[in-house]
C-alpha cells in the first residue's frame, strides 16, 4: 500500500503548481471534473443498454440475378483512344512548330 504522508502530498501539489501555474489550475480542475462526468455518464449508458434484453436482428432475405456483362468491343475502343491519342501529338507538334523560339524571354 502507499504511504503517502504530508510531505509527499506537499511534493505532488508542488510539482503541479510548477507544472501547470496557479493561474492555469481552475480550468485544468474544471475540465478534468467535465471529462470524469462525461465518461461517468457514458459508462452509466453503457451499463443501462443491455443487449441480452434487445430483440434479435431481423433480415429479409436479398434475391439476386446473374446478368451477364454487356458486350464490349475493346478493340475498337484501342483504336479510337490510338486515334485520339495521334491526333493530339500531331497538334501539339503543329503548335510547337509555329511557337516562335525566343532565347530573350
């Protein structure tokens, strides 16, 4: 068991003070008191909520169907993203051509 006497209480008290300032005590006080009561009352719910007394979920059942995938034709998906792909590269060499080359800027 601890022993704690007057001079380590003293001690524990002194070492918060310098801690913490004694300006800075009443709120640090104050919001541990919230925070013990909001956890009070949680544990509080959480004892009230017993599941043993809830009733039993209840699901419905999910029908579902198979549906096979709609065609693709990726082929022809490759061969237009190509095309696109070209016709880009082709303007951007269009317009790096007719972009003047000036050392100055």
């Amino acid at each position: 068991m601890l022993g704690l006497g007057a001079p380590e209480i003293g001690l524990i008290i002194l070492a918060i003070l310098l801690l913490f300032g004694y300006k800075k005590l009443p709120d640090a006080s104050r919001s541990l008191g919230r925070s013990l009561r909001i956890f009070k009352g949680e544990m509080k719910g959480m004892k009230e909520d017993d599941v043993r007394s809830k009733d039993a979920a209840t699901t419905t059942p999910v029908q579902g169907q198979i549906v096979a995938p709609a065609a693709v034709d990726y082929e022809a998906e490759a061969r237009a993203a190509e095309l696109r792909a070209a016709e880009l590269r082709a303007r951007a060499a269009q317009e790096r051509a007719s972009t003047p080359v000036d050392g100055n800027r």
